[in-house]
C-alpha cells in the first residue's frame, strides 16, 4: 500500500488508486466489471469512493493480484452487496437468500461437469 487514507467521508479516484497500487484506468475498469464497485460522482462528474468501497477495491485486488482469482472468480467471491464470502466459517453469517444462490451456482456448476463427463 503505497500510503493511507485520512479519516473522511468520500475519496477521490487518485487517492485510492495511490493507496491501493494500481492505475486510475484499472478502478475505472473494475467499476465496468463488478457491480458492487459504484462509487458516487459529484456536480462535476469527479468519482468519489466510501470507505466501505475503498476497502472493497483493496479486497478485490488482494483477490486478482495475490491470489490470482480471474474476474469471475472475484464476482462468485464477493457478493453483489459487496460481502467478502472468504471461508466455510462464513457460511454461518449468510442470509438464506445469499446461501440459496450459492447452493445454485454450485449446483449450476455440477451440472456443467456432469455433461462434460
């Protein structure tokens, strides 16, 4: 982390590409990519990101970078409410909607192999 946020209420892009390491473009890209990633804009059109999104941005890119989820992997892995799903511990704390979507992904997904076999 290149440096640390001060205490507020919204940063700008520059700031939170600087404290996560990556390029401006490359949040730019994420927001196209992940629906959780919506920061607000201003009057003038200026991005400006919560501390609940800017910890979001550093999840995803400990996901990508550190390790190496591809895009879907980060979207399966991080909620469309921007919750982190991280371990089977986790499971205990989902609502029954968000449990029922993974036993359908899984389910999806078993089915895919299946027909592949």
């Amino acid at each position: 982390m290149a440096s640390t946020l001060t205490e507020k209420m919204y940063y700008k892009i520059g700031e939170v590409a600087e404290v996560a390491g990556v390029k401006t473009s490359v949040l730019r890209f994420w927001e196209s990519e992940f629906s959780f990633l919506k920061p607000a804009k201003s009057g003038s059109g200026q991005r400006l990101y919560s501390k609940n999104e800017v910890d979001l941005v550093l999840q995803v890119k400990h996901l990508l970078y550190e390790e190496k989820f591809t895009i879907e992997g980060v979207k399966k892995r991080i909620t469309t409410k921007g919750k982190l799903i991280k371990t089977d511990d986790d499971l205990d704390s989902l609502t029954a909607t968000e449990y029922s979507n993974i036993l359908k992904t899984v389910r999806s997904e078993l089915k895919i192999l299946r027909d592949l076999l």
